[in-house]
C-alpha cells in the first residue's frame, strides 16, 4: 500500500451488494476493509476477494465494536477514505425465507410491530449515525474524503407519494428508514460541506440478495454499481446527491 492507496471501509460487506462493492473497489486498487458483524463470515467473504482486502469486525449497533472498530483502523492504516454505508436489514422477525409477498403483507403501517420498526432503525438509521461519528475523526485526516450511504428508491417520499411499482412496498419499517437516512445523509453533507468531505447516498436497483428473499431482478454486480462509481470519485466529485446507476439523479 502506497501513501496515495485509497481506503475504504464497507459495512455489512460479507454478502450481497456490500461484498459486490468491496469486490469492485478491490479490483480498483483501494485497500478495503470489509467490515461484517460476524468475523468468520467476513473472513471468508474477505478470501473469495482479489487485491488488498482486510477483514474487520464491525455490529452497527453495537457501540462498543464501532468504537474498537473506529480504534483499529487508526492504528492499523492512520486515515480512513471513504465510508461506504451498507449495512442494513429489511426485518427483524427472524424469518429470513419470509416471501416478499407475506413481507409486504404484514409489515404495513397498520401491522408491523413498533418493535420491529425500532430494531430496523437501530442498524439502517442509527447505526449510519453512529458509525459515520466514529469514522468522521479519521475522515478528516484524508485529503479527499467521502462517505457513501447505501439508501433506496424505497426511501424517497417523492416517488412513494405516487402511484409506481415498488409503492406498496413502503412501510413504517424498512421504507421509513430509508427515507430518514437519506435525511441524515443531508445533514452530513451540510454538516462537513465546509471541510470539503462529500457525502451521497446511492441506489441500487432490486437486487437478488438476501434482503429480498432473493426475489430481486438485478445482480450484485449492477446493484453495487451506483455506490462503487460514487465511491470513486475525486475530490471534484457533488456532495449532498442521491443517485441510481448510472449518475441518475433520484428525488428524496
Ligand atoms: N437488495 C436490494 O434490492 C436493495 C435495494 C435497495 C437498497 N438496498 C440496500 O443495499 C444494502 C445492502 O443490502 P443487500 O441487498 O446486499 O442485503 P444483504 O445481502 O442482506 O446484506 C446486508 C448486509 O448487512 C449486514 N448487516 C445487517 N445488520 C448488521 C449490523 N447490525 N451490523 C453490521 N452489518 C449488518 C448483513 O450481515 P449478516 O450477513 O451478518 O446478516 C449483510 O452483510 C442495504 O443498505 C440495502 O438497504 C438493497
């Protein structure tokens, strides 16, 4: 790794778009931390990867790993690029087959559980929030910093409020969450816009992951696309968008 080797952390990078977007910013010579909650998982992930690629244990919600996490990568490598947001979770009643048929069915605004919405907004809002405060302190000793948050089209109140294909799919849960982290990801933007460290959010399509039942159209590799292209960019690169691949601008 030379002085001018970019480095990026991804969150939630043992498996779909995450591991697709450490795939691909790997193959684009940038040291990646491929950061996942379980280790071993992250390490085996990590082996399947060509280029400079460095396992590392990372639980959004969990303080006390984002704070050894934020510790490690300041003794390990002194700086941190970019931080790729992508961790996430669409729900949290511990079925992982569910259909998106019955997903959709039961977590309406009416249905689902404040519980879920709560344990849903802990990893895709507040573990965003927290990671991102732990990480902006190696942030800004990079020259050219940028954070990217993995949102979703889900997650725009402008496309939700008319009639469209994924509509019914909006809840108080997974939907709502998205809409208050592309929120957040303003506020950050506002926030270091004078510091010169950009901040984004991206969205992939619907993509066959585990997040959907698998029951997505799109690859990895075309929904890790948005976030890899923002993650590239240089130091003249926008601050404050929301974009879809390629460079499509998304209302929020
Ligand atoms: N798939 C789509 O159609 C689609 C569309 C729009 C946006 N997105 C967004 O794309 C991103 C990636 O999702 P995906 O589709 O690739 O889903 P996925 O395959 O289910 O991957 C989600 C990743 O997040 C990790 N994760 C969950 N909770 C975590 C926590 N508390 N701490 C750290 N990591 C955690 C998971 O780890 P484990 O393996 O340990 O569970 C997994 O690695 C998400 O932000 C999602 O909202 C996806």
């Amino acid at each position: 790794m030379t002085e001018n080797t970019r480095i990026a952390l991804v969150t939630g990078a043992n498996q779909g778009i995450g591991l697709q977007i450490a795939t691909d910013l790997a193959a684009n010579g940038v040291t990646v931390l491929l950061a996942s909650r379980n280790l071993e998982r992250g390490k085996a992930a990590a082996q399947t990867i060509a280029g400079d690629v460095h396992p590392i244990q990372l639980d959004v919600t969990d303080e006390a790993s984002i704070r050894a996490a934020a510790a490690q990568v300041e003794q390990q490598f002194g700086r941190l690029d970019v931080l790729v947001n992508n961790a996430a979770i669409s729900r949290a009643n511990g079925q992982e087959t569910e259909t998106m048929q019955d997903y959709i069915k039961r977590s309406r605004a009416t249905l689902i559980s404040v519980d879920e919405v709560r344990t849903i907004w802990e990893t895709n809002v507040f573990g965003v929030l927290a990671v991102t405060q732990a990480f902006v302190p190696l942030l800004r000793k990079s020259k050219d910093a940028s954070i990217v948050n993995v949102s979703s089209s889900l997650g725009s109140l402008t496309i939700n409020s008319k009639p469209g294909p994924y509509r019914a799919t909006f809840n108080p849960g997974y939907g709502a969450s998205k809409t208050a982290l592309n929120a957040i990801t303003l506020a950050f933007a506002i926030d270091l816009e004078a510091e010169g460290i950009k901040v984004n959010a991206v969205t992939p399509g619907y993509t066959s992951t585990a997040l959907n039942n698998y029951e997505g159209n799109e690859t990895v590799e075309q929904g890790a696309a948005e976030a890899v292209r923002v993650a590239l960019l240089g130091s003249d690169g926008p601050t404050g968008t929301f974009t879809g691949s390629v460079n499509e601008a998304y209302p929020w």
